[in-house]
C-alpha cells in the first residue's frame, strides 16, 4: 500500500532506479530544490567509502559537484561521512561532499636577512586547482603585514616561491609563513 502526498526532496540524487524492471527516476509528485533526478550515471560504486554507510562518491565532471544548495549547512554540517558538508564554491547534491584538497604549503627559512630587509621564502603545491598564495609577517605571530596574493596555476608540482620583505623593525624578532588559498581550503606552513 502506498500513501499519497508529495516528496519534500533538496540537494538530492534520485537515479538509476527501477520499478518493475524497468528505469524510473521517480513515482509521483515531488518538491524541492537543486535535485538530480536522472539515470545517467554521475557517480561510482556503491562501496565503503569510510562512513557508517556504504555511499557512492562523486566522480570526476560529475554534475553532482557543486550545483547544492548552500543552506543545507544550516543544519547538516557534515556529510554522510563525517566530513565538511561543504568543500569548494558550493555544497555538492547527494550524501557525500567531494573534498576538494588543500594546497600543500611549506616554509622555509628567510634569505639575505638584514636588520629591516629578508626574503621570504617557501613552496607551494596547489593540489590540482588555481591557487592564491601570500606571505604574512610581523613582530608577533599575530603578523599584520601580508604581501599581495599571487596567483598559481592549477598543477600538482610543488613550486619555489619567495618576496623580498622591507620595513622589518631593527632589534626585533620577526615572525613569517607562507599562506596558500585554493577551492579547498586555506593553508599555511610553518611560522
């Protein structure tokens, strides 16, 4: 016996079903917002992906990835696996977020130190997407100063990046790191 009424559906995939042996995407009336609702395959197996569930994860292109609905983070911080509900430019349709990877950053020591001057120096690996990176300095870990973000291409190579830094104050301990931003998430590497 089924009951009547509508579907209140938001941020979902409803594909590749079956009724009877023959595909149907779904039976009835439904409302809601940024759905998939197809039999077109956009994602993989089903499988042990590390949650409580087995859940098929997003695949590459897929149309899954960020076309949700943002406000579903106002009460699903995470998604079936435990991990940010939201990764990238927006939440992704269906119970598992891509997690998009940060950038890999590292800080190296600073070069050509002088009593107001350094080059500050490190590396960054923007993990497969465009990529911001910025120095921050100062007399205290609180920084305060930051050089201009300079932009990477997308790669998966690790790069050697530096400026040259003036107005330190003489007499001081001066603090640095290196920080990168990409779709992921920010990064810093060590002070």
């Amino acid at each position: 016996v089924l009951n009547s009424g509508t579907l209140l559906l938001t941020n979902n995939l409803v594909a590749d079903n079956l009724e009877d042996g023959v595909p149907v995407n779904i039976s009835g009336s439904y409302v809601g917002e940024n759905n998939l609702i197809t039999n077109a395959i956009v994602v993989g197996a089903l499988e042990n992906n590390g949650g409580p569930t087995l859940t098929m994860l997003p695949l590459p292109g897929s149309a899954t990835r960020d076309t949700g609905s943002d406000s579903v983070t106002n009460y699903l911080a995470a998604d079936q696996l435990g991990l940010s509900r939201r990764s990238g430019p927006h939440v992704d349709i269906g119970a598992v977020e891509f997690q998009y990877p940060p950038p890999l950053v590292v800080t190296l020591p600073a070069a050509g130190v002088t009593n107001t001057t350094a080059t500050l120096r490190g590396t960054v690996n923007p993990s497969g997407y465009d990529t911001l990176h910025w120095f921050e300095f100062g007399a205290s870990t609180n920084f305060g100063n930051a050089t201009p973000p300079v932009l990477m291409s997308a790669t998966n190579v690790a790069a050697a990046v530096q400026s040259l830094i003036t107005g330190f104050m003489p007499g001081v301990t001066n603090y640095a790191r290196l920080v990168a931003s990409n779709v992921g998430s920010i990064a810093s590497g060590g002070i």
